[in-house]
C-alpha cells in the first residue's frame, strides 16, 4: 500500500476507527468480532480499509490463511492502546472536577475467581455499577503476568493477581487467601485410593505443571511430581487431569464442581496442598481516578 503524508490530526471518526480496530485483533478475526461490534463481517471489512487508507499502510492480512497483524499493525495497535489510554485518563481527570461517576474501569483478573466463594470482586463491581450508569467495566481474564503489564502500561486500572513476586512499580493490597489440591479424574489409576498415595508413587505418574510463576512452597510440591506436561492457566491444567492421564494441581474452589459430580478427587488433601495470597493490584504514582477509588474502596467495605 503506497505510503501517505503523516495524520494532521486524529478526527472522532478515526478514534472510533481505532476501537473497532483493537476489538478485531482481540477477537482474532472479521467474523469473530461480528458479535462483539454489533455490525456485520462486511461492514468490518469496509471500516478497516477506511482505517488503513487513513494511516496510509496495511495493519493486517485476511484471507484463507486467516487473521493476522502486519509489523505496522503491531506498532498502530501498540500506539491505539496508549492513546486511548491517554483519552480515559483525561476523562477520569474531568470526573474529578464534576465528581461525577463516569467513565471506564479496566480490569485484569487471573482466570477462574469466579469460583472463589468469597465474592469479593462481584460485590464490589456490583457495588461501582450502582453509583450510576456512565460507568463501564471493561473485565478481561488473564495471565497474572499480562495483567502486571497492563497494569504498568496504563492498560488496566486494576488487577487481582496472586501475590508471587511483587513487582516494584505497583502497590499490592491483599484480597484472600486460596488453596490447591493435587487432583486426578476418576479414570486416573489413583482415583480408587486417593487419601493413601505416598510421596514416592507420585513421580510414577504423569503430571501437569503451570507455566506461569509459582511461590516457593508450590514449586517444592510440584517438584515431587513427574511434570510432563504444562499450561498456562488453570483451565488448561483442568482440561489435562480430566483427560485421566495427568494428576495436577488446582485450587479447591475450582475443582468443586468436578469432586461434587464424583468426575475428579484430591490426592491426600491434608499433605499435598499449598495456599497463595490473591491481591489486588494497582501501578503506583498512578493518576487520581474516581471510579477505580470506589471500586477500591468497595473491596474493603466487602471484607
């Protein structure tokens, strides 16, 4: 695509353009963004080659061989998060002076909390949701480590992440406290005999191990394991144990489901157990924001 003078100036068409832009490549494709936009595959096609002939370049390839980013799309989706960052942050500094309830709060949460009985995080969504309807939550699941990012980037105004290694740049308030079992399925040979397996017999079976960082006292356990396998979250490591071909650890309030059905059991629970501290995370220095300041202050009204 030939190149075009520079931008002289980015138009409210051009940010909505950008959006669009950013929820396709978070859907993974045209068609799978349909739902997400409201519009049709067409008109997505149509939106985005308004988008490319505005920046004068191709920010992406579709086709048969599927959705992917150009290296110029990576730099526009990498320059689009931080300016409509920038136009939150704005936003949030005009609520300040109105003292108004409006705007986005974005937040990271580490995959399958939902299950956590506590509910500290829905009463507080719930309790900010209330305050008015300029509020818009944007909620995304993910990596303890990709939350950490967005949080320092200005991606995300908050995250819940367990508490590991805490990183210089954000402040950490603790939430609660979460406790995993080694599991395996009911097709598993230990399943039969699940409160008499000896440490020795573990290594004699196949395990999964998560990918992403572990305390101290998680990675000892695992170490008695024969890790064979890994995941990057704890969905993953359900889908392997439930194969009956892996034993792995999971939090008990996750595996309830599966241990109440009969499908999965804990292996010697009163010994082959950690806890990990879950936290909510915020970047330090950040800017004053209204929204973020009640949903933080409806979490220690849920304790």
């Amino acid at each position: 695509m030939a190149r075009k003078p520079p931008l002289s100036q980015v138009s409210d068409f051009d940010l909505r353009l950008l959006r669009l832009f950013k929820t396709v490549v978070e859907c993974g494709s045209f068609s799978a963004a349909e739902g997400a936009l409201g519009i049709s595959r067409s008109a997505i096609s149509l939106h985005m080659s308004d988008l490319e002939k505005r920046l004068g370049m191709r920010l992406c390839q579709r086709g048969r061989a599927g959705f992917a980013l150009t290296d110029e799309g990576r730099e526009v989706l990498r320059a689009s998060d931080t300016l409509l960052a920038a136009i939150e942050g704005f936003r949030s500094e005009v609520n300040l002076m109105h003292r108004q309830l409006r705007g986005d709060l974005n937040i990271g949460i580490v995959n399958n909390l939902v299950t956590q009985p506590k509910m500290r995080i829905t009463r507080a969504l719930k309790a900010v949701r209330g305050e008015g309807t300029g509020v818009r939550i944007n909620l995304s699941m993910s990596t303890p480590g990709e939350i950490e990012r967005g949080l320092l980037d200005g991606r995300l105004h908050v995250g819940a992440i367990p508490l590991i290694a805490p990183l210089s740049g954000l402040d950490y308030t603790r939430l609660y406290e979460e406790r995993s079992n080694l599991y395996c399925s009911h097709e598993h040979p230990l399943f039969a005999r699940a409160a008499l397996v000896s440490n020795e017999e573990l290594q004699d079976f196949d395990a999964v191990v998560p990918s992403y960082r572990m305390t101290a006292e998680a990675i000892g356990l695992h170490q008695l394991l024969n890790c064979v396998a890994s995941a990057s979250d704890r969905e993953g490591i359900a889908f392997l144990i439930l194969t009956g071909s892996y034993i792995g650890f999971l939090p008990d309030h996750y595996a309830a489901v599966w241990v109440e059905k009969g499908l999965m059991a804990a292996l010697c629970p009163q010994r082959l157990f950690f806890e990990a501290r879950l936290a909510i995370a915020t970047r330090k220095g950040r800017r004053q924001n209204l929204v973020l300041d009640h949903f933080l202050e409806a979490l220690q009204h849920s304790l």
